[in-house]
C-alpha cells in the first residue's frame, strides 16, 4: 500500500511528501519514529511537537504551519482523528468473520440473515428476527421476542432482552415480580461492547435507534428509548422507561433515574446522577447532577 492509496479514501487539503512511499504500518504519534513506513495522526493541542518528528508518514491538521521536513511525508486534513480512522477501516481492520458457531443455540422459530457472525454458546431464543450482516460475540444471550435490525455489532457476555427488575407491593406488602410482556428492539448501525445489559419493557419495546454506541458494563433497564447517535459510556445505568434524546453523551459511571428525558445534544458528566430532566443542549454534572455553564 502506498500513499496515494489511502490519499484516494480521505477528504485531504494538502500533501506534502511523496506519494509513492509504501506504509507498512500504523502507530501512535511518536517523534523519536526513525521509520518511513508508518503512519501516525496528531490534533491541534500536540501540534507542537510536530516539528520535532524526523521520519514517517502523519496526518496532521490542516492549520499546520512548520518548516515542513523532507523525510516526513504530511497529509493535512481538515479532521485527523476522522481521517486516521478512515485509513485504519480501509486497510488494516481484519474483516468480520461470517457463519454460526457448532455451539451456539438458536431457536428454529427465530430467522438469522445473511453474512452474520454468531460467536461460540451464543443463545438466541424463540421469536427472535437477526438482520443481515450482524455480529454477535461469544457467550451472550438473546432473549425471546429481540428484534436486532443490519449492521448491528454485540459484544460478548451480554443479555439483550431479558427481564428487568420491576416489582409491586401486593397487599401483604410482599414485592412481587411484575411480569415483562414486551421485547428490546435495536436498530441498525447500533454497537454494544461487552458486559451489557439491556432489559425487555414490561408492554412495548426497549428501543435502541440507528447508529447508537453503548460501552462495555452499561446496564440499560426496561422500557427505555434512546434516540439516534447517542453513546453510553462504561458502567452508565439507564433507569427504566427513560428517554435519551439524538446525541448524547451519557459519560462513564452515571446514573440516571427512572422515567427521566434527556435532551438532544446534551452532556451527563462523568459520575453525575440524574433526578431531574435535562434540556436539550445542556451539561450536567456532580450528585444531583446540575447544569454546568461550560462558558
């Protein structure tokens, strides 16, 4: 692979070097690199150290101005980070793995599509509906009733649809378990790490709309609707029959009560608890979690 392979994949506003220079690999940005074959990205905040670099290959900001070395090759981007990803998706990811393992379960009465990956004591139960094209990993379990759209990545050691913690007083004051008659329901582009948990709604669906990231440990309880582009991140707790709106950031570590509604395009903070609801383009942080004025 040559440069100009990978110049013919990303939106560049600049090149400086030699597009016939192979690349053999990609690296973090190193300036000690002594090797021409590799790829590197740096943002705007490291931007100092760039003229430090001697040898290789980086993608750097576009607003890079420097004594420019002519044993780097540069290829200025209006987005690194974007287009690094780009390059790595393009030509080094190790493409998906299609078929069922002998050891998984699956229920005759549920369909699977096509060019899927069902990794080793995966459990799909009855009734449900696998698109085209999805990953499950090893050892998770999908229970009865799921309904998971194309394109659609699972981690491995996760529950999807199984009952949530739901319990009423019956009239000696006794909890009893309230019966989950709904299902989960994860559209297409969504991506959920390891170790999740994502509960049926007692009537209705739990839904997880397109393009929706969850990270590894986050616990998702039933009834919830998180809308499209929004990410989890490690060890959130969504409390039931919550609404998530478009683009959020739910940050690592935080709770959020039942039958809340989060805005569009706002920020819970890292470790904040939420009792109350949060506008649309709003950060919250802290425990109760309050608006932060981030001017």
């Amino acid at each position: 692979m040559k440069i100009e392979d990978i110049l013919s994949v990303i939106d560049f506003v600049d090149f400086k070097g030699n597009t016939n220079q192979e690349i053999e690999n990609v690296i973090p940005f190193q300036v000690t690199n002594m090797y021409e074959s590799v790829l590197m990205w740096i943002n705007e905040k490291n931007l100092g150290k760039l003229p430090l670099l001697k040898a290789g290959i980086v993608i750097c900001p576009s607003k890079a101005d420097i004594d420019w070395n002519e044993n780097v090759n540069y290829i200025l981007v209006d987005k690194p980070r974007d287009a690094f990803r780009k390059v790595m998706e393009k030509f080094f990811v190790i493409t998906p793995k299609f078929g069922i393992s002998k050891s998984a379960s699956i229920d005759s009465s549920s369909s699977i599509g096509v060019d899927c990956f069902i990794g080793n004591n995966v459990v799909i139960e009855e009734n449900c509906i696998i698109g085209d094209a999805v990953q499950i990993d090893h050892n998770t379990v999908v229970k009865q009733g799921t309904i998971i759209d194309e394109q659609v990545i699972i981690g491995a050691n996760c529950t999807i649809g199984g009952v949530g913690f739901g319990y009423e007083k019956d009239t000696d004051g006794r909890y009893t378990f309230m019966p989950h008659l709904g299902n989960v329901v994860i559209k297409s582009g969504v991506e959920i790490g390891n170790n999740v948990c994502i509960d049926r709604a007692v009537l209705g669906s739990t839904i997880l709309s397109r393009n929706v990231k969850v990270d590894n440990f986050v616990h998702i309880a039933h009834g919830v609707f998180v809308d499209e582009n929004s990410l989890l991140i490690a060890h959130a707790m969504i409390g039931g029959s919550t609404k998530i709106g478009k683009n959020v950031w739910v940050a690592p570590s935080s709770s959020i009560i039942n039958a809340c509604t989060v805005g569009d395009n706002a920020l819970i903070g890292m470790g904040a608890v939420v009792i109350k609801p949060v506008e649309e383009g709003k950060v919250v942080v802290g425990n109760p979690a309050r608006p932060f004025n981030v001017n």
